[in-house]
C-alpha cells in the first residue's frame, strides 16, 4: 500500500488561508477593514500569536496592511509587492553555481523582448524619454555611481514603454539583483563609455523603427556586461 505524507498546517496558516479565500473572492474588499485582533480570536478560536503571524503572512502577500493602532485594512496587490516576494528566493538562486548564467539568461530574455516592443511601438514621447535618458547617460561619465544610476534609469524607460506596471515592476526587480554586478563592471576602465555607446546603438535602432536592430544591438550590449562580469569573477576566483 502506497504511504503518503500529510503535511499538519500550522494555526496561524489556517486562519491566513481562511482570510486569503475571504479576500480573493471578494466577501473582503479593497479598503474593508478586518475585524479585531480579539474578534478574529473568537472567530477561530486560536490565540494572539496564531493571528498576529497570519495577518504579517497576508501582509507580506501584499493583501492587507497594518499600521499601529488601527486593525488590519485590505489592499489591492501590486506588481511591486509580488516581486518582492521573489527577491530572497532569487537570491539564493544567484548564489548557485549556475546562478549568474540563469540571472544572464532571464534578463537578456526580458531587455531584449522590450528593445524589440520599442522599435515597434515606442510613441515620440517614448523616444524623448530615450534621448533624455541617453543625455543622463552622458552627463554622468566619469562619475561611477552617478553613471550607475543613470545606467539603470536608461533601462527603466526601455521598461515603461509597454504601458505595463508589470514590466515596471520586473526592471525594478532586475536592477535591485544586478546592482553588484553593475557597480563592479562599471569600476572597470571606460565601461561607462562601453555603456552609453551601446545605449546609442539601441536608441539609434528604435528610432529607426528597426526590431532586429534593436535586438541585436541590445544583445550585444548584455553580452559584453556579463562578460566582463566573468572575467571579474574569474580574476577574483583565481586570487584567492
């Protein structure tokens, strides 16, 4: 006879998953308040600790908020808060052997599926938002964290173009993850001026309304970051 693992859940995941159905099927709404901590108490017969832990666990899902002195309040989810709780779990994944090439994979997938939309859509407010970014790009070489900055703001406009916070969201993502990488390839010799001539390229390709262009110089682009990247790494491994 096949055995199989019941896994007991917690009180607190109880009362979460009760609360969570209650929200997602809309007997909760967007602005409704939850009842008290001591009424939730009475109302599944658990203790404090069972409903504190819930409601922090529908917080970090972004569902509810709370602030001192008040009781619980639903909110709507956002795409910011969904990512966010990627972060730790991708973290870890960055950490793995193969990490950084999984990370390199996922995010040429992603810059180079919004240079493509760019050349295609971009509006003319959309390529003055470019040029500016561009302009940013130039004004800050020769300084490193300025330039870092205008480096991932380039690539926030790229990500705004489609109109879709989800988008937004995931560049947000992608430049909190890549921030050490960034700062290390840029301390490096002329990288600036590596970047913001890469970013021409890009720029010059959408305003041309050529996709393929734009992919293609977007690729190269990334591929000469993670590349120096390695060869960081691998100097750095060999070191030691």
């Amino acid at each position: 006879m096949t055995r199989y693992r019941v896994e007991r859940k917690t009180l607190s995941e109880q009362v979460s998953e009760q609360l969570e159905a209650e929200i997602l099927e809309g007997r909760l709404r967007e602005n409704d308040q939850l009842p008290s901590e001591r009424e939730l108490m009475e109302q599944f017969g658990v203790g404090r600790p069972a409903v504190r832990e819930a409601l922090f666990h529908l917080q970090q899902l972004g569902l509810v908020a709370i602030n001192s002195g008040t009781r619980a309040r639903v909110i709507r989810p956002t795409a910011e808060s969904v990512m966010a709780r990627l972060s730790g779990v991708t973290r870890q994944l960055l950490s793995k052997p193969d990490g950084q090439q999984y990370f390199q994979e996922a995010r040429a997938l992603f810059e180079i599926s919004l240079a493509r939309y760019a050349a295609r859509h971009a509006g003319d407010d959309d390529l003055a938002r470019l040029r500016g970014a561009l302009q940013d790009n130039r004004d800050a070489l020769g300084d490193e964290a300025r330039f870092k900055r205008s480096d991932n703001d380039f690539h926030g406009v790229l990500a705004s173009i489609g109109k879709n916070p989800i988008f937004d969201a995931i560049h947000v993502a992608l430049s909190e993850w890549l921030d050490d990488r960034r700062a290390q390839v840029l301390q490096q010799k002329d990288e600036d001026k590596a970047a913001l001539a890469a970013h021409v390229e890009i720029v010059e390709a959408i305003e041309s309304r050529d996709p393929d262009a734009a992919e293609a110089a977007m690729r190269r682009h990334l591929d000469r970051h993670y590349g120096t990247y390695m060869q960081l790494k691998k100097r750095l491994t060999d070191a030691e």
